[in-house]
C-alpha cells in the first residue's frame, strides 16, 4: 500500500485559514538539514518562524475577508517515526475588503524545480486576489505578478533561514516561483 509518507527529515507543513467561512489551505514540503534528532520544542518553534514568514509576506495581499486559522507540520524522522505540530494563527489579511472579482479565484505562484511529482510541479495558489490587481477578468497584472514573485522569494528565503536551535529547512536550492499574468 501507498503511503504519503515523505523522506527521513522531511517536513509536510501547511498554512491553513477561510474566506467568507470557507477553508483554505497552502501545502508545502522541504527537507530539513539535522545534526541530530529535533525534538518537539524544535520543530514547533520553527513552525512558528514559517507560519510568521508566510504570513509576513503574503498578508498584504489577502482581502481582510481572508482569515488565518492555523498552521501544521509533520516531520518524517528516521525508523517511519512521525512528529506532528501545530500552530494556531489570528488575524486577517490587510488589503482592504474583497470587491469586485471572484472569491474563488486564486493567484498562482509554480515553484521551478528540477524535480517531478506524480500530477506536476509544486504550485502555491493563494487564496484570493483583488480585482484592482488585474488587468481583466482573466489576466493579473505584470506588477502584480512581480510583487507576488518577490514576496514568494522572500517567503522561500526566510524558510531557509529557519532554524530553532537544531536544523534550518531548505527547501531545494534550484527552487523559485513564478508567478503568471494569465
């Protein structure tokens, strides 16, 4: 039988709220790098550096309708061993009341990465954009898209730079989003 079990020292860790009471969420995987076993104290922390990063870079974007609920993480260790965090999240986006556009529209960054999954590349769809940021029904705006590519980077950046004492997270050094004006 199949499991989704990732590799030995790799974290499954997810940054989940609602928009207009409807659950959202944004999945992301990346390999630790450990000098030994982290412990709980560890990994929670981190998730609490990561959780604070992705909200940093990207509440700016989300309406004041999106609301951030929690966030998890389950590191994969060595022996099928598993262990799980989670992080409970306040607060809201900061860009102004969703109007206009469509609450299940989503802004799409794809990470470019040498590596191939079962069903593509990994991609991080954002929860929802404002209608002021497009340039029409169907396309987003380059500057927009460029300001979603850079806090992308940054989120990315500041998830490498993650440590709680024991193992930074790397998320793959050839990995860089992208974002599309389509």
């Amino acid at each position: 039988m199949a499991t989704r079990r990732g590799t030995d020292n790799s974290v499954r860790f997810s940054i989940a709220g609602t928009l207009f009471g409807v659950a959202w969420a944004n999945v992301f995987w990346s390999q630790l790098t450990v000098s030994g076993t982290p412990t709980q104290a560890n990994l929670d922390t981190w998730l609490t550096t990561v959780s604070t990063a992705y909200k940093t870079r990207f509440n700016s974007m989300f309406p004041t309708n999106v609301l951030f609920a929690q966030a998890q993480a389950q590191l994969f260790l060595p022996g099928g061993l598993m262990l799980p965090s989670f992080v409970a999240m306040t607060g809201a986006g900061t860009s102004g009341a969703l109007t206009g556009g469509h609450a299940g529209s989503s802004q799409v960054i794809s990470w470019q990465t040498g590596v191939y999954w079962r069903g593509g590349k990994p991609r991080t769809y954002l929860p929802v954009g404002i209608a002021a940021n497009q340039d029409d029904a169907n396309n987003w705006s380059s500057t927009w898209c460029a300001a979603v590519a850079t806090s992308a980077n940054n989120f990315k950046n500041d998830c490498n730079a993650a440590t709680a004492g024991e193992p930074p997270v790397r998320m793959a050094s050839g990995d860089r989003p992208t974002s599309s004006a389509a």
